[in-house]
C-alpha cells in the first residue's frame, strides 16, 4: 500500500483501525541468495537497495531481537557530511544526497529535517583546522561556511561566548545537515524492503556461520539452519562476535556511547550545535526535548548503559557550552555498543571467506552513514566487489598501512 | 564501577584512564618477517562479551599500570592486579 493523501484520508473515515501491518512476519525460507545478519539501519537499507537496486529480493533480514532495537533507535538522530579525507567525504555526501530524497524514495515520513549542523571551534588554530576541514568538503561538492563569532551570536546568542576556558571565536556551519527521525529510518526501509519480498524475520539469532571450503554456506539460527549463498554481516557493536562464528578476528573493539535526552522545552534551539572542545552537542526533537550525547565512556563494554562519570561530564561540557542548560532537568539516558575501529572508519568489504561480507567499525558515526551504508553494502554483495564509493573502507587497508584517520589518533579504538 | 587498586584500595572509576586489551603481546622480534604478529598485536582484539582483561592507568591516584579483570556485560570488575605482576604471571611456565 503507498502512502499518500488518499490513503490518508480512506483510513480517517474507517477511523484509523484498517491499516495494514507496514512488514509481514514471515516464517524463516530453507533458503535465501542473500542472509543479512543485523535488522538494524544498515542491514535494512541493505536488503532495501539489494532489491530495489539490484533486483536480488530472495533476501532474508534476520534480527536477534525486534527490528531496530539496537543503534538505530538509540542514537542522537545527525545527519551530517562534514568529513575531511578524501576516502571518507564522497560517502558521506552520497549518505547525504541519499537522505535528502529518501522520504520520496522508500514512500515513509522520516522527517527528514535540514536545519544546519555548527561545530563550534575555541581557539586560532582550531579555526584554522575549520577552515581546511571546510575548504575539503567544498572541493568534494559540499556545502560549508566559517562563521565568525558575530555570525554565531546571531544564530545562537545564548552559548558562553566568554566561556574562561572554552571562549567561542567562530564555528563551521552545514546547512544541509540536521537530523531525521532515527526509528522511521528502520521502519521505512524494513517496510520498502518487505514490499520488494526481502523476509525481515525478528527474534531469529544467529548462533553459527556454516562454512565448507572457506565458502558460506548458511547461518544455524534459535530458528534452525538457513542457507545462502551469500552472507553479509551488519551487526554493528556485537560484529565481533558474530565474525568470530566464522573464525574472523577484526581490528574492532565494542565500547558503550551514552545519549539523553532532558524534559521537553519550547522552541530553543533550531539546529544542531557541537561544542568542538568538549566533545557535547545538542539538538531539539519535534516533542521539545534536548537531546545530547558526549564521548563514549573509555572502557570496552557490551552493556548498553554506561557509568555516572561520564553523565557526570557530558552535562558539564553542555552546561559549559550553555549555560541555560543547568536549570534543565534531564529525562532519560541510554546506552548504545559502537563498532569502535582501529582507524575509526568503517569497514564495507568482501571478506577472506567466499560469500561472507562485512559491514562494521561505525565507531559512534553509523547513523547518517546509513543510507550510503546500504546501498554500498549491497552493491559489494551483489557484484562481489566494492563500489568507488566504499572503495577505501576495505578490510586488509589496516595491514597495507592504508588507514583512514580523520582523527589522526592511531589504532587506540577508544580515542577516535 | 569501583576500582579497587593494589596500592590506593578501592576507588571511583572516574580516576582510571582505561588502555584496552592487555592480553595482546609485544612480538619480540623486529624482523619484518614478523610482520603479521605485529599486525595481530596492533590492529586486530578478540573483544570478548564477557570476562576481559585490560590495561587501566591510576592516572588521579598512584599512577600505576594496572590490569583489571572485568565482565564486559555486566562490568563486574573478578581482580585486578599491577600490569608488572601480570607481565610476570604471563611469561611463567
């Protein structure tokens, strides 16, 4: 059923109780051409562009718990495409180009919203840093402004421009970026992808990789043994594990990100804001709640919550970056596992194992990759081979010395 | 999560700088035969759900390298001794 006016107004007057289910439930196949391990964003944009793309929909979707309980529904909803190494921004613009169409794209409302990304920056050097930063996007096509410290206080008189430490001198400013609505990604592609005939099937946990020869051969599952013929790992903080049933070990470590979000308020703050010294930054949801989010609290961990610490922290950079903030009471804070890589970029690549591909090492930037993330991913399943676009995220990159460091922090995960 | 230091006794995590995996070994050797250890050893971590030890510095306390045998899930924290016992452990037959 598409979405439309029509369709709207058809259900008002059966008093909203005739809509249909947006996916089916199916039983698990004996077989599929594609497995997708993870019912997350990625592994749901996967099977969306597998099929609408490539015309492969004989696709199974298998998630251990419900679709889009993980990541996707536990991050802090930016979109942005502000990265600076040439491997890295042509994906990310892609990602962006994707979410500025998508809505049309996969027929669903993901409240796609624009409203411009700022990174603050404190000191002369860290402008000029900006003004790079800036300078690389822009050859790639993207848009980017420096922002003198006048300009900021137009946008946002209420941060600490003469915070003591921290004094703001200006920002770099995104304007096509801003947030979208993080579980209507999940659910627009699981609902795109099921209308294709991919099977997206919940409470299904993989529990071994069936090799013969070094060639895939199908997944044991809490719901029996399925086969395919090609594999494709989406499975974020716990891919780990999952690689390790095929006797992968990869250069990641799984660390615990905490977000929150504070009591509603009204209109307060328009886009979305990084305090670039502190590591805090803020956007305001449709319901009028702050939501914000820091470092991740330095320790491997595969809770999904995290320690006071870092709470503790976090609110101090806010309060430090606007000082208002003290007086608002925080509501909720959830953890979230990050695929934290070595170099701090992902990985989307074949592995050495026939028919087994990898999508990981998001770090803690997964969720404005997603739409690039999937239709990258599924074309590497598809042909067998990266897209130009994914063409740096490659597996062996960390063993030929070719890292994508946009951090510049080495192979410490847990700095990146 | 409450860290309790040999030298310090029990203290608050937020005095810990936390370093990773410390059951990966230096190769002793710099050959570049040797290169895939290295690899191994600089690039690629089990990342085991479940008991884990690794490197943790008293950075706001005694400032020594310790090793902390944690629970990855549950963040229970089993031991945690100096990183020179735990060198010391690991090279014994």
């Amino acid at each position: 059923m598409k979405y439309s006016v029509f369709s709207l107004l058809k259900n008002t007057l059966s008093g909203h109780k005739k809509w249909p289910a947006a996916w089916r439930d199916p039983q698990p196949k004996q077989d599929y051409d594609v497995i997708i391990i993870g019912g997350g964003g990625h592994g749901l944009a996967t099977a969306y562009y597998l099929a609408k793309v490539h015309g492969i929909s004989n696709v199974a979707v298998l998630e251990k718990s419900w679709l889009g309980s993980g990541n996707v529904g536990r991050n802090t909803t930016i979109i942005r495409s502000n990265y600076m190494l040439p491997g890295n921004n042509p994906f990310y613009e892609w990602s962006m180009k994707l979410w500025e169409g998508l809505e049309q794209d996969f027929n669903f409302n993901a409240m796609v919203s624009q409203r411009g990304v700022l990174n603050l920056c404190h000191t002369d050097p860290q402008r000029d840093a900006f003004a790079r930063r800036g300078n690389a996007m822009r050859i790639d096509g993207v848009d980017a402004e420096l922002l003198d410290r006048e300009r900021v206080r137009e946008m946002y008189p209420f941060l600490d421009f003469n915070n003591a430490r921290f004094p703001i001198k200006g920002g770099i400013l995104q304007r096509r970026g801003g947030t979208v609505r993080h579980d209507a990604v999940a659910w627009g592609y699981a609902r795109g992808a099921d209308s294709r005939g991919v099977d997206i099937i919940q409470n299904c946990e993989v529990t071994g990789i069936k090799t013969v020869k070094g060639k895939v051969m199908g997944v044991q599952t809490s719901r029996g043994f399925i086969g395919c013929k090609k594999l494709g790992l989406a499975a974020a903080g716990n891919s780990s594990e999952v690689a390790a049933m095929a006797g992968l070990k990869l250069p990641i470590e799984s660390h615990v990100l905490q977000a929150f979000v504070s009591e509603g308020l009204k209109p307060y703050i328009d886009g979305v804001v990084t305090f670039g010294a502190g590591h805090f930054y803020v956007s305001q949801s449709d319901k009028g709640g702050l939501v914000f989010g820091g470092d991740i609290d330095g320790y491997n961990s595969y809770a999904r919550r995290g320690n006071l610490p870092m709470v503790e922290h976090v609110i101090e950079a806010g309060v430090a970056m606007i000082p208002g903030l003290a007086r608002v009471r925080v509501l909720r804070s959830w953890g979230g596992i990050m695929d934290m890589s070595m170099d701090g970029s992902p990985i989307i690549d074949r592995t050495p194992i026939d028919g087994l591909y990898l999508n990981a090492g998001w770090c803690y930037g997964g969720f404005k990759a997603t739409p690039a993330s999937g239709w990258c991913f599924a074309h590497t399943i598809a042909k067998g081979a990266p897209h130009k676009l994914n063409a740096a995220y490659r597996l062996d990159r960390f063993r030929r010395g070719c890292m994508i460091d946009e951090k510049g922090q080495g192979a410490s995960p847990n700095l990146h | 999560m409450l860290v309790k230091c040999p030298h310090c006794g029990t203290r608050p995590v937020e005095e810990f700088t936390f370093n990773g995996d410390a059951s990966v070994q230096r190769p002793a050797s710099n050959d570049p035969k040797s290169m895939d250890q290295w690899f191994d050893y600089v690039y690629l971590r089990d990342n085991p759900k479940g008991r884990f030890d690794e490197y943790a510095h008293h950075s706001s306390g005694c400032r020594a390298w310790l090793v902390v045998t944690r629970d990855t899930q549950s963040h229970e924290i089993f031991n945690v001794v100096t990183a020179r016992d735990y060198a010391k452990k690991r090279v014994a037959p």
